[in-house]
C-alpha cells in the first residue's frame, strides 16, 4: 500500500472516537423518539388499531412501557452503559484513574448483547397486505366519519350514507375514484412485527473481536524473560527481555500485561530496542505515572535498591511474571523508508526514536534513509540521560564511518530557571548540541527545505498535543524550495 494509505490506516484510533462520538449522537434522537412515542402511545391509543399499540389502555403510564418491557428495560440499561463509557473516555478519567476507564470501556459486549435483545419485543411493525390495502385507500365497509372528513361528492352520490354496511352490490361511481385518487380495499390492514435483524450486523464484527483475541492469547501466553531492569533519571524503568521467535521493526509497539499489577489491564509501550539477527533482546522505557506503573515498577525492584543500574540475570526468579502481546504497527516504521525524515520528540515521546536510532547503529546503509534530523525536547536536563550512550555511540560511528552529516541532534532545554547547564563530560559530543529554550520551528522547517530542495521529508512527531499542531500545520504550508514534508504522530493518550 502507499504511504498515504498506510497514514490513513494509522488514524484507526480517530476513527473509533468518531464512531463513539456518531453513537452517541444518534442515540440521543433515538432515545428522544422513543420517549416522545412512549407518551404517544399512553394518550392517543386507539381501539381500532390494536395491532399497532404498544400501551394497553388509554392513559397507561409510559413509565411501564420503559421500565416494564422488554424493549424498554434494555434500553435504558444500554443508555447507562453508553454514558458510563463515553464519561470515562474522557481525557481527564482516563489520566487520573485509567481502571475506570478501562472497565467501563468493555462494557461494550454487555451493550451488544442488549442490542440484540432490545429488538426482540416487536414494537415496530409493517403491513404485510399492501396489495390488498394500499396507504390510502378508501373502505366503504367501515365507519370513519368520526376520523375521516367524507367528501362532499361522495355524499350527494349516497345522501344516505350510515353506520350500515357499504351495499356490496352498489360499485362506487369510477369518477369518484378517479377525481379523487383514491383506491378501493379489500380488507382491513393487517400488521406484524419486523424480524430482528440487529444481530446479522453485529454478529460478524464481534466474531471477528472474537477469533482476534483468542490469536492474541495465543500468541502471548507465554511469559517473557526479563533479563534487566534500568532504573533511569525522571522517574523512567527500562525493561529488557527476551522470547523465543520474537520479530519486531524499528517504531512498532507492544502491549504488556502483568497478572500481578492487574488481572484484566494492559498497556501499551513502545519498543525502544529490537531484536536483531545478532541479539534478541528487546525492551521498553516505562515512564512511572499512574498507578499501574508504579505497581508495575515496585514489583520489579522489590528485592533491590531502587537506585539500582542493573538487576543481573540470576535474579530473575524474583521477577513477576510479564506477557508480551505483539508486535503492533505505528506510523514510525516508515521513519527509515524515507531518504530525509524529521523525527520531533518531546520529554518520553522519544522511545518511538529509540528503536530507530538503535536500528541505525547496527547499520545504516541497508536503509532508504539518507539524513536524519533529531530533535528532542525536554523539561530538565535529566531526562537526556536515558538514551545519551545511544546518541553519543551512534554520533562516534557515523564519524568513524565519515558521515558526520547523516544525524543532526538537536536537543532543546526548555526549562532552566535561567541558569544553563550541560549533559555532562562523559557526552562532549551531546553539549555542543544541547540548546536553551524552545525550537523555533518556522525557521527550522525553512531550513530543512532549503538544504533538501524538491524533495520529500518524512515529518514523525511524538509529544504535547501543542507541538503535534504546530508541525502538522507547517507540514501542510508550502515553500519556495519545492519541498514537501508528510506528517506522521503517534499518540498513546
């Protein structure tokens, strides 16, 4: 498939939002509709069409047609579950408490079950003798006058016209039908409720859910091998591990789940090292915010000092028990398809890179990529610290190797209470490149095109919401060089 294709696809978490937020905004009519029919119902029910009532008397309480029915009773409990979801998918629940989030959200099969079931009550219904009674037509064997005006034609014809049956043996004059358009019926209109269909739509989609997670239990159900455990600066864990038949690329992810921390949660990280043809080792950088991370994180360095470098493989009976399910695409795979890419990470938004950069460091030249910009931006100083060996091991290569112009780090400081600080001595080659406040982009992105005239940049950014918008615009802007620059953002949140 093309890249655009492949960017389309990548907004499959956009997508699904869209389709809650449509969700819910046609629940709400349908809702609204029925309440207002549900009082309908109650006042105007009529005994000459039985079939078609769903209360049982006139002025029966519309409370018993919703709480009392079958019909009633599953939608409002499908109302409740769809307000529990779409309240805790909210940006704030899902930060401050992602179990409610994660709970409420499977409630989804409960709301297709009910679906299912809301429509077997048989409320709407359709005529199954259109021939024989066609809407609007007109029957002579039966009294309307109380709810049908008779036309004045009509009654100088049959002045005197009665409660008595039609005369079967009187035809009704041609030109009456005709000025008129009126069809004759030939019985009473006889009604019957829809067969449920819900399920032929939603059976097909949940089996498919269905056989794609029993391929991921599969795949995943045996537990991985922890081999380290890195305690870095900013309150960061760096999980290694290895498993057996394990293929991953540069910016894919995977999801951890833990039976310790919780029997049903699971999260997403990605990778920020894989396995290659001489090691299969590969890990993650575990950011510590919410509470499964810090259970996560106390219970791999339960038995060890939390300022701890390194947990020697010997230790690894102490570790609990972790599985691996993946690994998932994202957008940053086609970060090396590309012959110059801008890569834009802001605080741990960097671990996408990580793999990349540690790709590059195996060896370069089997890749489309030709030139690399870098540029990281960050709170504190600390934080360059979780992958400084890396920039500084890769930055030496390509020197030795004469290509000092493949990479351009750029690493951007953007707190510092006025006083500048560096990385230290150990990454000489990571200060000269450190820089005080934040990017000026317009001027970074002219840059670029200049010195890579007509020709197409692959823009990956992971970070704020703030820097992701101001990138994607600059993406879409035009420049006098000839250069075009495709945006690309993962997000987890």
């Amino acid at each position: 498939a093309s890249k655009k294709t492949r960017r389309l696809l990548d907004k499959s978490k956009t997508f699904h939002v869209t389709c809650g937020v449509t969700i819910c905004i046609f629940s709400v009519l349908h809702v609204a509709a029925h309440l207002v029919n549900a009082l309908n119902f109650s006042e105007n029910y009529n005994e000459e069409f039985l079939a078609l009532n769903a209360a049982n008397y006139r002025g029966e309480d519309p409370r018993k047609l919703l709480f009392a029915t079958v019909p009633g009773l599953t939608g409002v409990i499908m109302v409740l579950v769809l307000f529990l979801m779409c309240t805790a998918s909210t940006f704030a629940i899902r930060v401050s408490n992602y179990d409610i989030f994660w709970y409420t959200h499977n409630l989804f099969f409960v709301f297709y079950m009910l679906l299912m079931l809301h429509v077997s009550g048989g409320v709407l219904k359709y005529q199954t003798n259109l021939q024989e009674h066609p809407p609007g037509c007109f029957n002579p064997n039966k009294t309307l006058r109380q709810n049908l005006t008779v036309p004045k034609s009509f009654e100088e014809l049959f002045p005197d016209y009665t409660t008595e049956p039609f005369p079967e043996d009187l035809p009704v004059p041609e030109p009456f039908v005709q000025n008129h358009f009126m069809r004759i019926c030939s019985e009473e209109p006889k009604f019957q409720s829809h067969f449920p269909e819900t399920w032929f739509w939603i059976s097909g989609p949940l089996w498919l859910y269905c056989v794609e997670r029993l391929y991921r239990y599969i795949r995943s159900n045996k537990p991985v091998t922890i081999t380290s455990v890195i305690s870095h600066p900013s309150n960061v864990l760096e999980v290694r591990m290895v498993k057996d038949d394990f293929e991953a690329r540069p910016g894919q992810y995977v999801i951890l789940h833990c039976p310790r921390v919780s029997a049903l949660e699971s999260h997403p990280f990605t990778l920020t090292m894989c396995p290659t043809d001489t090691k299969a080792t590969f890990g993650v950088h575990i950011k510590i915010v919410g509470d499964w991370t810090e259970r996560f994180r106390d219970l791999l360095l339960l038995h060890s000092n939390q300022d701890t470098e390194i947990l020697p493989i010997f230790q690894q009976r102490r570790y609990p028990k972790l599985y691996v399910d993946g690994p998932f695409g994202s957008p940053f795979e086609e970060a090396l398809n590309y012959e110059v890419s801008l890569c834009v990470a802001g605080g741990i938004g960097v671990t996408p890179f990580a793999s990349v950069l540690n790709t590059l460091l195996d060896g370069w030249k089997c890749y489309k990529l030709r030139r690399l910009y870098f540029i990281w931006v960050c709170r504190d100083i600390e934080s360059f610290r979780w992958f400084a060996d890396l920039l500084c091991m890769l930055h030496n290569k390509l020197w030795q190797e004469n290509r000092p112009d493949y990479i351009n780090i750029q690493l951007y400081l953007s707190q510092t209470d006025g006083i500048q600080k560096i990385i230290g001595e150990k990454y000489q080659a990571l200060n000269s490149r450190l820089l005080i406040g934040r990017p000026q982009w317009k001027l970074l992105f002219d840059d670029i095109a200049k010195c890579n005239r007509r020709k197409t940049i692959g823009v990956f950014c992971c970070g704020p919401n703030k820097i992701s918008k101001i990138l994607h615009k600059l993406s879409n802007s035009s420049n006098s060089y000839g250069t075009r620059f495709e945006y690309n953002k993962e997000s987890f949140s």
